[in-house]
C-alpha cells in the first residue's frame, strides 16, 4: 500500500510512540493514500511542507478497517470520542456518550492498522452536535461526504512501524494548499449548515431513535 504522510518537514524514519494522544485514533502515525490530501495536511499552519511517500507491506499485518460493512458510522464515532476531548452539554449527551461507549465499543488498539473516516476540527463538532442529539444521523452522513476529508491509514503498532519504508518526498506550497486546506474546511462547514434545511423533521433519525431501534441505520451511508 502507497501511503503518505503531510508534515512541515521530511520524516524518513517515522518513529512509533510519537504524535498527539489526542488524534482521531489515538497515538499513530496518520497517513492517506491520496497525495493531494497529504499535501493540504503538510500547510494546515500555512507554511510550506512536505508530503513523504512510504511503502507499507501488509503482509502479517491485522487491519481494522472502520468503514467495513460490518461497521456502521457509530462505531467510528465511539472510537472517536474515546481520543478526543467532548465534555458533554447535556444529560443528553452525557447519556448518550455512555450508551454509545456500552453498544458500540471496539478493542481497536489491539490492531496493527486502522483505516478510518478522518475528523478535522469542524467534524469533530459536527459528531458533537450528533451525540448531543441537535443533529439528525442523515445531516451528520450527508455533510461528512460533501467535505470530503476522505479516508486515513494510522499506524498503530511497533509491527506495523517496521514494514513501513520511505521512498519520497514532495514539496507543498502554502500559497496554493494551505487554500485548499480553508476551502474544504470551508466547504465542510457550508454544507453542514445547509443541512438544517435540506433534512426533513419528519424522516429526521437521532442518536436516541437508533439506540431504540439499531435497524435505522441501514441506509445511512457515508
């Protein structure tokens, strides 16, 4: 598997242990399949970087792979919430956050590999809004598609480190990604408040209807 990974600087050597506890997935080293997007990663501070080529072999490798079919947006959100930091609003979210935590919970660290949805920023507080219940399943759904943040390969284990060899780097330009970077934040954002209009109060579908009823989220499709 090609894979890259968006840094201000080039990383050879990636080493395992490193980086925010507090990303998507916890401690990883968070990579795409798509150069574009690791270069967008590289300026999110609006300074040039680099998108740095690797090799993966997956070859002996265990691979979580959060949007399987086996799998439902849920329980990304759950792993989601066990890394990020969400201080719940209200008794609804406060519940919800431990329904969630009962139903959904996945032994995700003892994987060498996830490939899952990706949350910036904005989708975090868009999956926020959807555990506190403001937000029906289908606005979350429908807004994560048209911001396009796309899928993230995260290399979660010593194993993994090992079969992971750099082959390249290429250089990215503030002046033209890190606008690329704003726009699809901005894109995500645009189409997220378009939301609210777009979802009917009669088909609309909350986190407490699905924890009622799991057979609503067959569907809702990312």
């Amino acid at each position: 598997m090609t894979l890259y990974h968006g840094s201000e600087r080039i990383i050879e050597t990636p080493q395992f242990g490193a980086g925010n506890p507090r990303n998507d997935y916890g401690v990883g080293f968070y990579c795409t399949q798509h150069l574009e997007l690791a270069k967008e990663w590289a300026c999110q501070k609006n300074m040039d970087g680099f998108a740095n080529e690797y090799e993966l072999d997956l070859l002996g490798l265990s691979v979580l792979d959060v949007s399987g079919a086996e799998y439902t947006i849920l329980h990304w959100l759950c792993i989601l919430m066990q890394n990020r930091i969400f201080i719940p609003k209200t008794s609804f979210g406060k519940e919800n956050l431990e329904t969630l935590l009962a139903k959904y919970k996945l032994d995700y660290e003892r994987f060498d590999v996830i490939c899952g949805y990706r949350a910036n920023d904005s989708y975090f507080t868009f999956a926020s809004d959807f555990l506190e219940n403001v937000i029906p399943i289908q606005h979350l759904a429908t807004s994560m598609k048209l911001g396009e943040l796309g899928m993230q390969v995260v290399l979660k284990s010593p194993k993994a480190f090992s079969q992971l060899m750099y082959t390249q780097s290429f250089g990215a330009e503030k002046e033209v990604y890190f606008q690329k970077y704003r726009a699809r934040d901005s894109t995500a954002r645009k189409s997220y408040f378009e939301g609210y209009r777009r979802t009917s109060v009669q088909d609309a579908i909350y986190l407490v209807d699905i924890f009622r009823n799991p057979e609503l989220l067959h569907g809702i499709e990312l």
